[in-house]
C-alpha cells in the first residue's frame, strides 16, 4: 500500500505540474514591462515637475489656484499634441497623439463633487464670527444644486450609474455623480472653457474633489492606458493629490500568441473542471472527514478563485466586445473606459492569488520529503504555544500602537492614523524607524516609547518565538530519526 500511495502522489504530482505550467504561461502572458514603461511615460507627462522647476505637475497642486494653474498649462500641453516638433501640422488634426504614439480616445472628463453649506456645527460662541460652514464629504452632505449660470451641465448634478465604482480617496469614499464636463477636442477652445469656468468660480468652498479623467491606446503595444487624476479638497484646506494610471490589455485575441494563450486558457477550463470532478468525489466517499484537512481546504479555495477568474475573464471580453463600438463611436464625448479597467484590474489581482496558492499546493506532492514533512510537523505540533504566544504579543502590540497614536499622531506622518501605527510598529520590528521625528514630537515619552518598544517586543517576545518554534523542531527532529524514511522507499521504487 506504501508503494501504491507514492505511485498516486507521483502521477498527481506530474499532471498538477502541468496544470501550473499552463497556468504560469496564461498568467504571465497577459503582463508585459511595456505597461510599466507606459505608466512611467504618462506619470513623468502629468505628475512630476518640469526640469525647469516651475512647480506645475499635477503632484504640486496645494490650493484651488494651483489647480486651475495645472488644468490650463500642464494638463492642456499634454492632451493636446497637434504639431510634430518642428511645429509642422499633423496629418490627423481631428485626433491627438500623445508623445505621437498613444491616441487620445475621445476627450477627456473633468468632474467635481461637492457638500452643501451649514452641514457641520459651530459652537455658539463663534457664530458672530462664522456664518458658514462645510463639512468633510460624505454621501448625505453632498450638494446636488444648481449653481453658477446654470445654463450648461458643468454647473448641474450628474447621478451616477448604478454599476459605476466608487472611488476610495485620502480623505473618504466619493460617488461617482457630481458636476462634470468633457473639454472640446479643440486646445484653445478647451483653453477658454477652463477659463471661463475659473472666472465664475467653478470651484467653491464646498468643493470637496475634483477628478480629471481621460484614456488613451497605443497600438504599437496593444495597450489602453486609462488615468484618472485626483485631488482633495479636504475641510481643514489645502489639497491633496492622487493618482491611477492603469495600462491594460483590454483587446485580448490578435497576434498568434495571443490565440495561443487562448488555448491555454481553454487548457486551464479542463483541469479545473477535472478538479471539480476529483473533489466531489473525494466529498463523497469522505463525507466530514474530507474537511477536517488544510490541503483540501485549499483545493477548495483553488477551485472557488479560479472559477471567478473563469467567470471575469468572459464577462470582461463580453463587455469589451460591446462596448468597444459604442465608446468609440462618438470621438466629441468621454468614453468611460475606466469601468472595464476597474474589473481588468481586479480579474489580473484574482489570477495573482490563484497562483500564489497553485504555487502553495506544491507543498501538498512533495509531503514525502523528509524535510517537508518536519516543518509540518513542527508547525502543527506547536500550534497551541504559538496561538497562546500570539494573543500575549497582540495584546502589548496593540497597547503600543494606542499609545504612539496618541501621543505623536497630531505631528508625526507614521503614527497620523491607527493603521499606520500597526505598519510602524512592524517596520521598528524589521529596523526602518525614523527616531528623531518620534523625539522632535515629545521629547520624553518618544525615547521613552521606543526604547520599551524594542527592549519588549524586539528583544524579549520575538525571541520567545523562536524559542517555541526551536524547542518544537528539536523535538520533531529526534521522533523522526526513529522512523524509516520515505525517500529511501521513493528512491527504491525508481530503481524498480
């Protein structure tokens, strides 16, 4: 019976093999370095400052005048390529071609959302001296009035569409409604718009975000870059910048390889189908006991990622098919190609957690080894002390990040939210700590704070952990000096 289970775990070892060779080939067949160089390309175009050092990428915005600075000079220069570089006229005059390789699909889509005065409290003291007041954004303060001269769409409410993504800033979640207008595929006509906008205060004190979005397609790489350029207006003043250049393959079947990783898509359809079929038989004949198992576990959790993999890859090339026609129809309006981007993305982060635990399942076929299976062993064996040990250490972990939030959250970047508090810690952990920003913040609790930090955590907590696991191995290693090894059963049985 010995023999007979390592001759099953070395067929399914050989056919899962292939499974994620064709799963690596499909996976890495649809990334490319040429998406980081065209993001780098439209990131140094938009958001880095100029070599001369006058200060109007998009990323030096710091108030509503810097915005407007931006939209006219840098924003308008790099939309808007209508001359070849000796200033000769282009051939296609309709159309623009950013760095005279990437077309500019449409026009591009500016966007504001606002909230509505007197949506926050003032203490009674200060009413003589404040008559208004704006809230930070949230759904219910948003301000859906007409404003301004209200004779175009720019200064009227926009709902969203159901299906449209919201969008996670700094500052909070923001719809995706709003006042909103397209700039003329005409530079000195969007040129004079901008204007007229700034001149009637387009943007107001309620204004909360302004989203600049446009897409572009370069043919010579077979990739849409959509760009969605944002800044907030949170209620203390100031701005704030962020940005997301996403380069995707949306048009997936037209070169020979490309039908070739077709193919292997149709490949990766039968195994998880063969899968499905393995598993629910495995189901049936162990009924309970087929769950009390991490590897089945994770074959599960395989089988469930992949089949949504399965289920965006052909509502993604569905939607594009029908879609396409109709953004493209119109070259005067914003075809919003940042709704296929989103699930483009999304679809690429499933299938990078697929392989991640494909990859993982390997350790499943190799439990013969004899070193494998003492880390198992050993990581099973001390589960209860590490468990026991984790509740100990989360409890002074988090006892430490109350404090630093506390105490330097108002002054030091790293410990301005809870979050990053959990993040520093575990950077001091790893030795990337800024000390004099903690001692410029409090000049007694920061050396304090870091020092009992590190003498705790670092010095006596980390080392207990070690000293569990140390203790378990040795352990573990003594039993199995006593037990025969299973390589010398494998190595026989290739010598038959």
């Amino acid at each position: 019976s010995r023999e007979l289970e390592l001759k099953t775990t070395l067929r399914e070892l050989i056919i899962y093999g292939i499974f994620l060779a064709d799963l690596c080939i499909l996976t890495f067949g649809m990334v490319s370095t040429d998406m980081f160089y065209l993001n780098k390309v439209m990131s140094r175009l938009f958001l880095e400052p100029n070599d001369n050092g006058d200060g109007s990428g998009f990323e030096s915005i710091r108030s509503r005048a810097d915005f407007w600075r931006f939209a006219e000079g840098r924003l308008l220069d790099g939309l808007y390529w209508d001359k070849w570089y000796n200033n000769m006229t282009l051939t296609l005059q309709n159309n623009s071609h950013i760095y005279y390789e990437n077309l500019l699909l449409g026009v591009a889509q500016i966007r504001q959302l606002k909230v509505r005065n007197n949506t926050c409290s003032i203490y009674p003291s200060f009413h003589s001296f404040l008559e208004d007041c704006y809230s930070k954004y949230h759904y219910q303060a948003e301000d859906r009035s007409e404003f301004g001269p209200k004779n175009e769409s720019e200064w009227k409410y926009t709902s969203a569409s159901s299906f449209s993504p919201w969008y996670w800033g700094s500052m909070g979640w923001y719809s995706s409604g709003g006042y909103m207008f397209t700039l003329p595929k005409s530079k000195q006509e969007s040129l004079e718009k901008l204007e007229f906008l700034r001149e009637n205060s387009w943007l107001t004190r309620g204004t909360r975000a302004v989203f600049i979005d446009f897409s572009t397609y370069n043919a010579n790489v077979n990739l849409f870059c959509i760009i969605k350029l944002v800044v907030e207006f949170p209620a203390t003043g100031s701005a704030l910048t962020s940005s997301h250049i996403y380069s995707v393959k949306l048009l997936r079947y037209i070169t020979y390889y490309d039908y070739f990783l077709a193919a292997c898509e149709i490949t990766f359809c039968l195994f998880i189908i063969l899968f499905i079929i393995q598993e629910a038989i495995q189901i049936a004949k162990l009924k309970k006991e087929y769950f009390r198992s991490a590897w089945n576990w994770l074959d599960l959790l395989l089988l469930v990622v992949s089949i949504l993999a399965i289920a965006f890859n052909i509502y993604r090339t569905v939607e594009v098919s029908l879609l396409m026609e109709e953004l493209l129809s119109d070259a005067h309006v914003y075809p919003d190609f940042y709704f296929l981007a989103f699930w483009q993305v999304l679809y690429n982060n499933m299938i990078a957690v697929n392989i991640f635990f494909a990859w993982m399942k390997i350790f499943k076929y190799v439990s013969f080894n004899k070193t494998m299976t003492q880390l198992s062993s050993t990581l099973s064996r001390c589960a209860k002390d590490i468990i026991g040990f984790a509740i100990m250490f989360f409890i002074i972990f988090f006892a430490y990040a109350q404090l630093g939030y506390l105490v330097f959250g108002s002054q030091v970047e790293d410990f301005s939210s809870f979050q990053n508090c959990i993040y520093t810690q575990f950077r001091i952990v790893l030795g990337d700590f800024n000390f004099e920003t903690v001692e410029a913040a409090n000049r007694v609790l920061g050396p304090i704070y870091f020092i009992t930090f590190v003498f705790f955590v670092f010095f006596v907590l980390l080392n207990m952990f070690l000293a569990i696991i140390n203790d378990t191995y040795s352990e573990v290693k003594a039993d199995f000096q006593v037990i025969p090894s299973q390589e010398l059963q494998l190595r026989e049985l290739f010598r038959r």
